[in-house]
C-alpha cells in the first residue's frame, strides 16, 4: 500500500528536516484494533478510577486522543443519583466532540448501586462505548450489547475473559497484578498474564495495570495487545481533577511505595502506603474479614476528602498502581499521549528493526 514514509523521505532528503515539521505533518502510524473500532487516534484508555474519572478527566482524554472514561459510581451517588450521572454525560460532551466512554463496577459489598438506572441514563445519553468491571457481569454486558453499546470488559484471570467474551463483551481489560486498585486474588502479573491472553484469548485485549511508559505501550502491542488501559499515570496530570499535592506525592513515590488491603476480605485492593493503610492491614491481621473494624478507614469518603479537598495523600486509603514509581512528572494529557505514542512508535519502527540482522 501507498506509505506516506517513503514520500517524506523522497521530499526531505535530510532526516534532520523531519524535525522541523509540525507534528500533524508526521502522521502516528499506531493504528490497531482499538482504535480503528472507536474511531480514536491513540491506543490507550483511561479507565474508571473513584473520585478522578470525572467529565473533566475524560474529555481532557479524549481531546488529546486517547478514550476517556467517566467513572459512574463516582458521579451517581445521592442525593442525585443516576441523574448527576446524565448531567456529567452532558458536561463531558460540552467538553469534547470525541468518543468517551462510562466505566460501570459491580461491587462485590456493599449495598448495591443502582445499577439499572445508570444503565438507563446511559443509554438515553447515547454512550457509544462501556468499560465494565467486576464480578458476574452476565446481566450488564447483554443488556449494553442488546443497546447497540461496545463493551470493554476489564477482568483479571483469562478464564474470567473467555467468559465475558462468551456473553458478548467486544474487547477485553486484562488487569495484571502491578494494577492500583483490585487485582483479584490470584497474584498473576501483566509479563505472563498478557502471554496467557495472547494463546488464548479469541476477542481482542488492551493491557491493564502498571503501565505510565511507550515503551510499555511497544511492550504491550509486541505481547499481542491491541493497546493500553492507564489509570495511575493519568492522575499526574495537569487536567487531573485531584488535589495538585496528591499529584506530587505521586512524582515523589517510589515502586514499592504501593501496598495491599482487603486480603482478609477476599476483595484485595492496592493502595499508596501510608500509615492508614498499614493500620488497615494490622487489624485485618488481628480481625481477618472484620469489615466493620476497618470500615472507618476505608470508607470512601475519606479518599474523596484526600482527593478533592486536603491534598493529603498521608490520610486516607486511595488507590494506585505499581506505575506510581515511573511516574517523573505532571504533564497535559496532550503531552503525556503525544509522548508516549512517539516513544512506542520509535521503538517499533526504529530500535526493534535494528535488531533484526541484515541479510
């Protein structure tokens, strides 16, 4: 096929001229399954996080080229409910013109959302595209595939995807361990649980879980993955909706600044390591599968506190990955994609070719 490369070179005898065009001129040539089925120019998507994936984050996202997803359990809490759910929809599109999607998480505890309603709005709304999560999905994905919406099912073992392809999910989340927030139970991280996918898997998959780098990003795509799924490295951005101090506890965190909770409940989450974190996981050592002794600090509203209000990542049980440690600064989401897209693409086009001896 025509290869616009090759034309640039014929019109630029110098490489160094590439440097001075703009970059519109120099077309990204990262084109997978991901995004030629949503009609996005970056194969990377924000996926929900609690009291980050507002209409803000999203469309920031989806402006610099990746998917952005609105977090509904976030936004549909009361007094409003499902409606403060469609107002945030309405927001994000004022916001972008590009596709955006909503993440829906079944909890496993807990009184139930209501999950019937958000779906409603959604589909009122015309949301194009769903990120689920959690267990038993079974009702949701048939009930959004009956609506015409594409389902991202976002899960942590192969054995759960196979299922969730089986009810009609269109692509797979595939969550390994180095994942902020809940990676099940079974330990398996994202070297051998991508590889797992790629043998097995018959629906396409994005990579999930400690990823903030292009070279992950080449990494991914040379693993069988059709892109990248980021929660983490997207809160140390400038549109971030998040106190500017979490973001700097963030640069300043190391790899192993991360730490379990919620072992003795079954329901594992991978928190910042702080002194509430660690409290948390002294009482589970005492009271296993006690909710109510760590329900105090736990609760949800204590993180939206640290995340909206204080700035104070010390002070509250919050979500992150493993990716928290690569993370050297706080760029725009624009920057941040722009970069890591031109790193991956650098990789594969250039370093990887290399190393293929010539005949």
């Amino acid at each position: 096929g025509f290869h616009s490369g090759s034309l640039i070179r014929r019109l630029l005898p110098s490489a160094h001229r590439l440097q001075q065009l703009p970059l519109p001129f120099i077309k990204m040539p990262l084109k997978t399954k991901l995004t030629e089925a949503l009609g996005i120019k970056y194969p990377i998507i924000q996926g929900g996080m609690h009291y980050v994936g507002y209409a803000e984050m999203a469309a920031a996202v989806s402006n610099a080229g990746g998917l952005g997803v609105i977090t509904a359990l976030t936004v549909a809490q009361p007094p409003k409910g499902k409606e403060a759910l469609r107002e945030e929809i309405r927001k994000c599109r004022q916001l972008t013109d590009k596709p955006f999607g909503v993440n829906l998480t079944l909890l496993p505890v807990g009184v139930p959302p209501d999950y019937d309603g958000i779906i409603q709005v959604c589909i009122e709304e015309g949301i194009k595209i769903m990120e689920t999560a959690g267990r038993n999905p079974e009702k949701v994905i048939k009930k959004l595939k009956e609506n015409g919406i594409f389902v991202i099912h976002k899960c942590v073992a192969v054995r759960h995807a196979q299922t969730a392809a089986r009810m009609g999910a269109d692509f797979i989340s595939m969550d390994g361990f180095d994942c902020g927030g809940h990676p099940g139970e079974e330990d398996i991280g994202n070297w051998v649980l991508l590889a797992q996918a790629a043998q097995e898997l018959k629906i396409p998959f994005v990579a999930s879980g400690g990823s903030a780098t292009g070279a992950q990003l080449a990494a991914a795509l040379a693993m069988g993955a059709e892109g990248l799924n980021m929660g983490t490295r997207f809160m140390a951005t400038v549109e971030a909706p998040i106190h500017q101090k979490i973001k700097e506890a963030m640069v300043r965190a190391k790899i192993t600044d991360t730490m379990h909770v919620l072992r003795s409940l079954g329901n594992t989450e991978r928190v910042y390591k702080n002194e509430v974190a660690m409290k948390v996981r002294a009482i589970e050592a005492e009271k296993p599968g006690d909710l109510n002794a760590i329900y105090p600090y736990i609760k949800g509203d204590n993180y939206r506190v640290s995340f909206q209000e204080t700035g104070d990542a010390e002070s509250s049980v919050w979500s992150c990955g493993q990716s928290i440690g690569l993370i050297k600064d706080i760029p725009t989401c624009k920057d941040l994609l722009d970069r890591m897209c031109s790193e991956a693409e650098d990789i594969i086009r250039n370093r990887l070719s290399l190393k293929l001896s010539k005949l």
